[in-house]
C-alpha cells in the first residue's frame, strides 16, 4: 500500500496533485510520501516487536537525511557502507550506538571515523580490514566492537548483480573458514568480538533464502561458542523484495514470523539492515515528455517517447535491465501504442522502458516513474553533465523539497584550470 493514487484522474501524493509540485519545482524530481515511508518502516520494524532487535536501514538505497531522520525519530539506526554515509546518518540524528558499518572496503580514515563516532559494530570483510582496524583502535587506544561479514553461500534467486551471498561474490569471508578469524579476533587487545553478520542480496521474493542462511549462521554461533566465543549480535542484513511488476514478495510480518521461528530461543540482539522493503515504493520520479517520435527502417518502425529524466537520474532500468511503472500523471483514455521511453543521454542504453505498451502522450506531459524509492536518487550521476534532479517530500497536503536541484554552478564545483594551462607554453 503506497500514498500515490489518482483522484479525480489526476495523480496525487497522499493529498497534493503531483502536477501541482511539478509546476513549482520543474522537472525531473523525486517525490518521496511521508505517510508510506512512515508505514514501510513501521510494518517492518513491528514484525520484530516482540522480540530484541534493530531495525538499521539500509542508508545506500536512499540517503536523503530528512528520510533517516524521520527513522531515526521511529528508533530506527542505520547500515552504512561509507564515511559519507556515516556522516549523513549523525547529521540527521541517527544515534551512533545503532549504526553498524558494512562494506568491504572501508579506509583506515574511514575507520577512525567510525570509532571516534563510537558507532555500535564494525561488519568486517576480510582478515587485512582485521588487523587494518585493530591498529587503528589502537592508535586511538579504544576497542572496537565488531561482528564478522560471514558468507553463507546460500543462492537468493535474484539479479546477479544484486546477489551477494554466494562463495563466488566478493562479501564477506566463507562461513566454513572463519571459525579461524573469530579466534584470531578474541584474541587481539583491541577488538571486541560482538556478533555475526551475513547479507546474501537484494530484492529477494522468497522467504527460504534468509531462513536457510540463518539456520548457518545459527549453527555456527554454537560452534563459536563451543570455543568460547559468545555471540551477542546477529546481523541478517537486508534484502527483501518490494512489487515492481508483478513479483509477489513476501510481507514484512511473513517475513520476520520465519525468522523469528528459526530464531529459536537464541540470546542475542537482531539487526536486520532493510532498504528497498522500506522506500521503493514509497518514492516516484516525475519526469516530463519532452519529444515523441517514430524511427523507421525498411518495414519496421519504432516509437520513442523522450522525457527529461536518463540513466544519470535513475539507472536501474540500464543497469540491471530492472522494470519500472510508468504512468501518466494525468490519466490518460483511448488508444495506445507500443514505445521505448527514453532519456536525453547520448548512449542506446538510455532507456526508463522498452517496448511498452503505454497511453498516447504528447510533448508537456508528465509521467511518473513508480517504485523509484530505493536506489533511485543515491545511484544517480552527473553523467552528461546534468545537474542531479530535486527531492521532495509530502506529507498530507504540504510539501518541502528535501534537496535543491543541482545547478550549472554546481557542476565544476572544485574543478580549476590550471596555470600551466592558461599561459600559452607553445601547447
Ligand atoms: C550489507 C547490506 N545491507 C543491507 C542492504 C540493503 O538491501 P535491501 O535494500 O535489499 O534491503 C544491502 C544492499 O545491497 C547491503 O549490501
């Protein structure tokens, strides 16, 4: 259940006529509703209710920090994969003993940020981001609370892309060898060994995956603590699916109620990492038509519908081939036609739909692109030198928009000519 509907054949976000807020900010924009991501975050979040645990978003799928501060306000923490992200969260309020820093690549920089910010766990990846860590905590003479990033091998039946838990992809460390890792760990003076971690990949519809790699994840806290090692925190990452299409994911009470059976008794916290479940349907990007036009070859012919938002503002249909809604935001009756909507970008891959069968639409019409939430504005570009598009958030009848639109000044921000450029050196 989302906030965007259409009233009086007009679509609107809970209670504005999305037209209205296209005529004050331009487009292309990201419209977000706080009513639905209100709901996502509550739906997920108090299907664990009964039991301990941390809802730590997921920052990467979407970082505006008007979005985290309201989970914040919810007690929610947050997963972050970057000193960025980690700067985002505590400027929006996140409270650093529920932030939990994921990713395989993390900077001794980045890790004195985490530690000075005294957040709650380190995800680490890999035995040199170990000892890369122990050395800086102890530079910092502090300890640093970490679980280990364990690679399940478990197949999550998703794009390849965003699939991270097999033995092939490069997260974590094999759950068969890390048994060695978490010894070497409690051994070391300034690490302190918190819990387990695993994340197997994103837009998962199948509930069995995630029951499957916490029945391995359970079986070897029994191990660790058959060697003494006491596990405090399970991390089981983020991942469930959302309906782009026509894919039936599982709802967030399913999912958690599975989770909370294999569960069992165990004593120990549980982080879950949630993204897209929470914000992708909670997020539109509105664009507008800015040529229609046929391209004919021998006896075929093509439709174009070109709109003022590419694959800089949103990239999952170029990258992973990922399917979008679109509709008009006004809507539309009589015929159709088969077409490609397309951005301004010079690349073929440029695309936001392919061969869809869509509404007749003319130059000034707005379309909004659906389920544009998550991984929609944080994976955006400049790409082409465009200025990144605004966000907006609504909430009832008012809205705020929660990030300007870039400008051309923006764009060579920080970039300079060198001297040795302007002299006339004989180039
Ligand atoms: C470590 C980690 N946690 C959580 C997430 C969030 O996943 P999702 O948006 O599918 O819930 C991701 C996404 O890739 C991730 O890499």
């Amino acid at each position: 259940m989302n906030h965007f509907q259409y009233k009086d054949g007009e679509l609107c976000c809970e209670d504005i006529p999305v037209s209205v807020i296209a005529s004050e900010v331009g487009t292309p924009f990201y419209l977000y509703s706080k009513a639905t991501l209100s709901r996502h975050f509550q739906a997920f979040d108090s299907g664990f209710s009964d039991i301990d645990h941390i809802t730590c978003f997921a920052v990467k799928s979407c970082s505006n920090i008007a979005v985290l501060s309201l989970f914040a306000g919810y007690g929610g923490g947050a997963d972050i994969v970057s000193g960025g992200e980690l700067f985002r969260a505590l400027q929006a309020g996140v409270d650093p003993r529920k932030i939990i820093y994921s990713g395989v690549g993390k900077s001794e920089e980045e890790l004195r940020y985490g530690l000075k910010s005294g957040i709650l766990l380190f995800n680490v990846e890999s035995e040199q981001e170990l000892h890369r860590l122990g050395k800086v905590a102890a530079e910092m003479d502090v300890t640093a609370p970490i679980s280990f990033r364990v690679n399940p091998d478990v197949d999550p039946k998703t794009h390849a892309y965003i699939s991270t838990g097999l033995a092939k992809n490069k997260f974590g460390i094999p759950i068969n060898e890390a048994l060695e890792i978490y010894q070497q760990a409690a051994e070391m003076e300034h690490i302190k060994v918190m819990g387990v971690s695993c994340h197997i990949g994103s837009q998962l519809t199948l509930i069995s995956p995630f029951v499957e790699s916490l029945r391995k994840v359970k079986s070897f806290v029994g191990r660790l603590a058959e060697k003494g090692i006491i596990i405090n925190y399970i991390d089981l990452g983020g991942g469930v699916g959302i309906t782009y299409d026509d894919e039936k994911p599982p709802h967030p009470h399913e999912y958690a109620k599975a989770i909370k059976e294999e569960l069992g008794g165990l004593k120990a916290t549980l982080i879950l990492e949630p993204g897209r479940v929470i914000v992708g349907n909670a997020g539109i990007l509105v664009t507008e038509v800015q040529y229609t036009k046929t391209n004919r070859g021998g006896d075929k012919e093509k439709n174009f519908v070109v709109v003022d938002a590419g694959m800089n503002d949103l990239t999952r249909p170029s990258l992973y081939g990922a399917f979008h809604s679109i509709i008009p935001v006004k809507e539309k009756e009589g015929t159709s036609q088969v077409v490609d909507i397309v951005g301004p970008i010079c690349e073929t891959g440029d695309f936001l739909a392919k061969d869809r069968e869509f509404a007749q639409v003319e130059q000034g019409d707005l379309l909004a692109v659906m389920s544009a939430g998550a991984y929609g504005f944080t994976m955006s570009s400049n790409y082409n030198s465009r200025p990144r598009v605004a966000e907006v958030m609504v909430s009832g009848d008012r809205f705020a928009v929660i990030r300007e639109r870039e400008s051309m000044e923006s764009l060579i921000q920080g970039e300079s000519i060198p001297e040795f450029l302007e002299k006339d050196d004989g180039r």
